[in-house]
C-alpha cells in the first residue's frame, strides 16, 4: 500500500514567484491585447488604401517623427532606470534605487507630457475620428467648404498667421463668397501642389490617375497646369482643413493605439509613485525588490509596446 | 561566464525560496560576496549596453526613414529596415532587461502559445493587407 509520503515530491507549479507568474500572464494577455490593436491597423493600412487613394504619411496628419523619436528616447531611459533601481537593491543600495524610480517616474511623467502635447495638435487640427474632410464630392464637399469658410472668417478676425498667408486667405474667402469655386478649388488652395511631393516621398512612382474619391491635388489637376502655392505652404500653422484620405480612420487609429498605451504608462507611473511614497515613509528596501521587478517587467513591456508603434506610427 | 553562473543562481532564487525576494539572500562568505559584486558589475555593463545598442538602433530607424525622404533608398527596402530594427530592440528588452535570458525556461510554456495565437493572426489577415481584394 502507498501512503500519501512515500510518493516522490512532485514540484508544485511554475517555479515562480507567485508575484512574478501573475504578472507574465498578464503579459501574455496585454501581448494579445496589443496584437489585436496593432493587427487590426495594419490590415486598415494596407487592405483598403490603393495607390490614388493612399493611407495619409505622418505629414498630411501633423505627425512629427521626431517628436516620436524623442519619446521613444525616454520610454528607452525609463527602461535603463528600472532595472537600474532592481539591479541597487540586489546590491544593496536602497536609497539610490529609490532614485531611480524617482528618475523613472519623471521619465513616463516627460512621455505623457509629450503625447498630450501631440494630442494637443491632433485636436487643433480637428484630425479626430469622424471629423476628417475625407471625401470632396456632394454633400461633403460642401460640408468641408462651409467649414474652411469659418476657419477662415476665424483667420480674418483674429490673425494667427504671416502676412504673405493671411491675403491669400482674405483672396480664398472673397472667392468662396463669390460662389467661384468648387470643394476641391478650395482644398488644392488651402494644401497647395508645391511641397505636395516631397510630403508624400516615394509617391511619385504610383499611378497618377484621377481620384473620384479624395483629392490630393497633385492627380485631380492637368499635368500642364501652374502649381499653386497653398495657405498651408505659405504658413504651416494656419489653422485650415483639408482632404486627408483615410483620415478618419487613422485618427481612430492613432488614439487607440497610442491612447491604450498612454493608460498604461499612467498606471505604470502610479505604481512608481506608491514606491516613492513607500520610501518617503520609511518603508522601502530590499523586502520590496520583487515588488520592484514585477513592475519593471510590466514597464519594459510598454516599452516594447511603444518600439513597435513608433515605427508604425511615425516612419513606416 | 560568471555573468552566466550569476543568471542561473538568479534564475534558481525562486527555485529555492519560493517567494521571498531576491533582496534578502545576502552572502557572508568573503568568496561570494566577491563574485556577487563581480556579477553586479557584469550586470550593469550589460544594461548599459543594451541602452546604448537600443539608442543606436532607434537612430537607425529614424536615419533610414529620412533616407527614403532623401530619395536614396525606396520605402519598401526602408520598412523591412525599420521594422528588423523594432524586432531586434524588443527582442533586447524582453531577452536582458526582462530577464528572459535567466527566466525563457521557466515562462516559455505560458509565452509560446501566446506568440502562437499572434503569429497566426497576422497571418490570417495578410491576404486582405497584402492583396487588398481590388
């Protein structure tokens, strides 16, 4: 007969902290979570675009790399601190890894301060989900000249722009008034065909054929016609709509994405403020070291996040 | 090699005591408390390292991208860079910032069904984002 302790010790469970083995499930969980996001953009991105009609660069939606290069930059330096703070307290250090957490938690405050400001843009623009001028042809066409029309009634009263930019306004809208002009007239004046190329680099190599459904007006315009230089070429802060194919789409998008991950360095930074206030209590040290590692492993993790958006985002 | 040996004494922590953290296995022997402080420092060099490789890496991307602006290269060739490079930058953090490099043989059985799952998603949807139905 075998009793219960004559049988071998079987181990028990992954041989994980219990902390630790729940916080790689929850990876596992946010990996999915994050896939589906970015998934389903890329299949927005490349399954309906064609080459008349293609997905907006981050120019045509006020996206600048650099600003994205930066924050990638700091998700990076958090990342270094992190660990650094795990690696102080294995080596017995409290108090300079309380530094670093401190250096970590102004870090993801820099990042979150940074993306406000791009929101901050985004919303300025009015490139939000279902508030993009993307088709140009009735109703909407009329929709989207009625709506240059007060930005630059707006422009008119108060300014905001150089001088060279706020006549051709003052011309656009005596033309708009006159009833001279068509919805796609007041786009290509408003974008402008100069710089319309070196926007949308690699573009030249694409078809040229006329779009019915969006506007760039560099293919609804005869080859031998003049380029026009737009109110946005003269003054790049006019605050003027225009065409964006498939702008509604990537602003639904980009605030998914980017918001979801936004949320989750805020919780990272939350966490790292309790630790913070741990220490200020007195009440921080080695004890907390898989506290520290578990919410490290949980903030590299959105950093890994934010590696693959940036390149999506911002170059891609 | 002693930054190996340190992975696996770190990595069989948890083997040995369970939950208790890693901050309170403190060495008394003159010996271990000197490879304890050698492997420290080889942990430091490698974080460092792979902070600078990681800065060197996103500046890549960030150099090809205005290439394809310049012209010199076309979109494609600089797409297949960029997303290698955010492929190898994740594949840094998770491998030493993560301690996957000590930890992969304890949570591979929980990570590969998932990197499973999200493989064959991308895969299911490449047809609509490559052919594009037109």
């Amino acid at each position: 007969m075998i009793h219960a302790n004559d049988e071998p010790a079987v181990p028990m469970g992954l041989p994980l902290p219990n902390g630790k083995l729940a916080m790689w499930l929850f990876l596992v969980t946010e990996i999915m979570f994050f896939t589906a996001l970015i998934g389903s953009y890329l299949i927005y991105r490349n399954g309906q675009p064609t080459a008349s009609q293609p997905w907006p660069t981050p120019h045509d939606v006020h996206l600048a790399e650099w600003i994205g290069a930066v924050n990638t930059f700091v998700l990076i330096c958090s990342s270094l601190t992190v660990v650094l703070a795990l690696w102080s307290l294995h080596v017995g250090n409290s108090k300079r890894a309380v530094q670093y957490i401190g250096v970590t938690l102004a870090l993801g405050c820099v990042f979150l301060v940074i993306k406000a400001y791009e929101y901050q843009q985004k919303f300025a623009h009015g490139i939000l989900p279902g508030r993009v001028f993307e088709k140009l042809d009735s109703p909407h066409g009329y929709k989207y000249m009625r709506h240059v029309q007060e930005q630059l009634e707006h422009i008119e009263k108060h300014g905001g722009v150089n001088d060279k930019a706020k006549k051709a306004c003052a011309e656009l809208l005596a033309d708009i008034r006159a009833g001279k002009l068509q919805p796609k007239d007041v786009n290509e004046r408003v974008r402008g065909t100069k710089s319309i190329k070196e926007t949308n680099p690699g573009k030249e190599f694409i078809t040229t054929k006329d779009s019915t459904y969006v506007d760039l007006p560099e293919r609804s315009r005869p080859k031998d016609a003049p380029m026009v230089e737009g109110i946005l070429e003269m003054d790049t802060h006019a605050h003027l709509s225009y065409s964006i194919p498939f702008g509604n789409m990537w602003a639904s998008c980009y605030f998914a994405m980017t918001g979801f991950h936004a949320l989750h360095v805020f919780g990272g930074l939350v966490v790292f403020a309790i630790m913070l206030v741990m220490a200020w209590r007195g009440r921080f040290g080695p004890q907390n070291a898989q506290m520290v590692e578990v919410t490290g492993l949980y903030w590299h993790f959105v950093d890994i996040v934010w590696i693959f958006l940036f390149p999506l985002l911002y170059l891609v | 090699m002693s930054e190996q040996h340190h992975d696996h004494s770190h990595g069989d922590h948890s083997h040995s005591h369970g939950d208790h953290s890693h901050g309170e296995h403190s060495h008394s022997h003159g010996g271990d408390a000197h490879g304890h402080a050698d492997d420290a420092a080889a942990h430091f060099r490698s974080y460092i390292a792979i902070f600078i490789a990681l800065c060197v890496f996103t500046a890549i991307s960030f150099v090809f991208n205005e290439l394809v602006r310049g012209g010199i290269i076309s979109p494609m060739t600089s797409a297949t860079v960029i997303m290698i490079v955010a492929i190898i930058k994740a594949g840094c953090v998770a491998y030493i910032f993560m301690h996957l490099k000590a930890d992969w043989g304890k949570v591979y059985c929980i990570m590969i069904p998932v990197v499973i799952m999200c493989v064959m998603m991308i895969i299911v949807f490449l047809p609509d984002g490559v052919l594009g139905w037109r």
